[in-house]
C-alpha cells in the first residue's frame, strides 16, 4: 500500500460535516480506512474529524449522535457546541487582537476577544464522539495545529515542539473561533484556532512525515475556488484566503517532493448553498452531509480524481 498522508481542513460546524461525508465516500468507494493515513493534520473542524478517524469512529450514528429526531439532534449538537458562557478577556482581547489589529489591520484584530461559547464542550464532544481517546494522543502520527495568542505562532500539537495535553483539548483549541469561542488555555497559555493561521496547513506533511508519501488527501471546505452568485462578502473573503494560502502550501509540497500524488476535494457551489452563509449552523449539518455526498458521487468518478485515488488507496 502507499503511504498516505490526510490534510483535514477548517470550515466550521457544517465543514466537518463535509469532512465526514467525504472520507466515508472514499471509504466505499475504495475500501480504505482512512484511520491507515501514515499522519493527518486537522485544523480547527478538521481537528474534529481527525480525532474521531483515529477513534475509527466514522459512521453515520457517530455524525447524527443515533436516532434522534431534527429537534433533539439540534439540542443534542448545541449542548456541546454551542454552550453559552458568560464572556471575557476584554484586557486580553485590547492586548492581543485590537491594539495590533489597529498597526495592521486584518482578521487577527478579533484574537483574543471576548466570546459567548465555551470551548470545553468542544472538548466534551471530542470525548462524546472519540470516547477515551480524547484523554489521551493517538499512536499513530496526529497532528492538530492551534494559534499560540502571546506568541502569535502557529503551535503544532502532537510534535516535540508543542507541550503535550490530551486530544481533546488540542481540538478545543484548534476549534476556538476568535470572537465565536473563549481561548482555551493549555499550561496556562490561551490558543485561538489554527484556522488563523492557514485553513489546512499542508506543509506540515512534508515538515512532519519521517519519509516522502506517496500519496497526500487534502480536503479543504474553505477553499472554494468558484465564483458564487448572492455570497455574503466575508464568504468571499474566506474562499479567497483559504485557497490563496492552499496554494502557497501546494507549491511547498511540490517543490518539496516532486513525485507525490495530490489530490484536493473542495466543496460545490450546491454543497456550499447548503453549508453557508453560517458555517457554525448546526440545524445545516445533515443537508450538507448529503449534499456532498451527492457531489462526491460525481467528483469521485472524475478520471484525475479516481486514478490515483485507486492507486494509492485500493490494493491490488
């Protein structure tokens, strides 16, 4: 088999459900686990998915939390994320997001600031969706990336560089939204979303991975590269950002190991229509589960995609 690296991108609540939709899609298309990826890298929702890949936890009943009706699987997901608590950090969010927003003017300006959910249900749902792997780090190579606040630095957990916490937390803080999630705090520094620094981080495979890969997966739901029609502005500001900094990490990767097979899944125009304008909507999670899955029936067949997912992923 090839060895294979996963890249698992940010997009919010409805971007993890694409995730989801896209990895059990190639999973029966192809017979691969995607648990058998030699490292992955979750950013922020892919942070998400990529615990419960490790957890071997891709099902529907994993998505949907069972057999719970519309309005009970809407309370369900809201319990956990999209817990109130009462906001903070006004100092901190002057310190670290205002006063520097205003040098240089940009998204980091919200950093730190205040927020009305809190992070640990992220946490609580990791441990809900992975069970004891969230207290613990996977054996195989898993990568979270989080924004160090004091440090304005991309942090790497699950590396020698990063200080060591459990799964769950590391995805608390690679999910926390600057103005949507309090920081959370990890030996008593506060990490924002890695999100802020790159919506997938790809160039972390080549840094991280002991030899060259075969084959790198990168799904990316915030990097649309369509033009879509009645968009909210900052959707386009988004898709621009996340596909300009998706090629940056591209170009690395080629330059870096010329012979390895990429291929990127970003959503449709019809897969977005379902998963925006609020990528934090949790009532839109299912519609965008299978929207994509109706899209991936089709991009899956699409000879540039399937020949080298069959070689890579299939054996035989």
């Amino acid at each position: 088999m090839s060895s294979v690296g996963l890249v698992l991108g940010g997009g919010g609540i409805t971007g993890a459900a694409y995730e989801f939709a896209a990895l059990m899609a190639i999973r029966m298309a192809t017979g691969w686990n995607p648990d058998d990826a030699d490292i992955i890298i979750g950013t922020s929702a892919g942070a998400t998915v990529a615990a419960v890949t490790r957890a071997n936890r891709l099902t529907i009943e994993t998505l949907t939390g069972g057999d719970h009706g519309r309005t009970e699987y809407v309370e369900h997901m809201n319990q956990f994320l999209l817990r109130r608590t009462r906001p903070t950090g006004f100092g901190r969010w002057v310190r670290h997001g205002l006063l520097p927003g205003l040098r240089k003017p940009g998204l980091e300006m919200t950093l730190g600031g205040p927020a009305p959910f809190d992070p640990a249900g992220i946490a609580d749902y990791v441990e809900h969706l992975a069970g004891p792997l969230a207290r613990e780090w996977p054996e195989k190579t898993t990568l979270i990336t989080a924004f160090d606040l004091l440090d304005r630095r991309l942090v790497v957990f699950g590396s020698d560089d990063a200080p060591a916490t459990s799964l769950g937390e590391a995805v608390a803080a690679s999910s926390a939204v600057p103005m949507v999630y309090q920081p959370v705090e990890i030996n008593g520094r506060p990490y924002v979303d890695g999100g802020v620094a790159s919506g997938t981080s790809a160039h972390l495979v080549f840094e991280h991975a002991k030899n060259p890969l075969d084959f790198i997966l990168i799904i990316a739901p915030m990097a649309s590269e369509g033009e879509r029609t009645n968009a909210r502005f900052y959707e386009g500001i988004f898709d621009r950002l996340g596909s300009e900094s998706l090629s940056r990490e591209l170009e690395i990767i080629e330059a870096t190991w010329p012979e390895t097979d990429v291929v990127v899944l970003r959503p449709d125009a019809a897969v977005l229509a379902a998963a925006r304008p609020n990528p934090m909507s949790v009532e839109q999670t299912i519609p965008t589960f299978l929207r994509t899955l109706a899209f991936l029936r089709r991009e899956l067949a699409e000879s540039h995609v399937w020949d080298l997912l069959a070689e890579h992923l299939t054996e035989g």
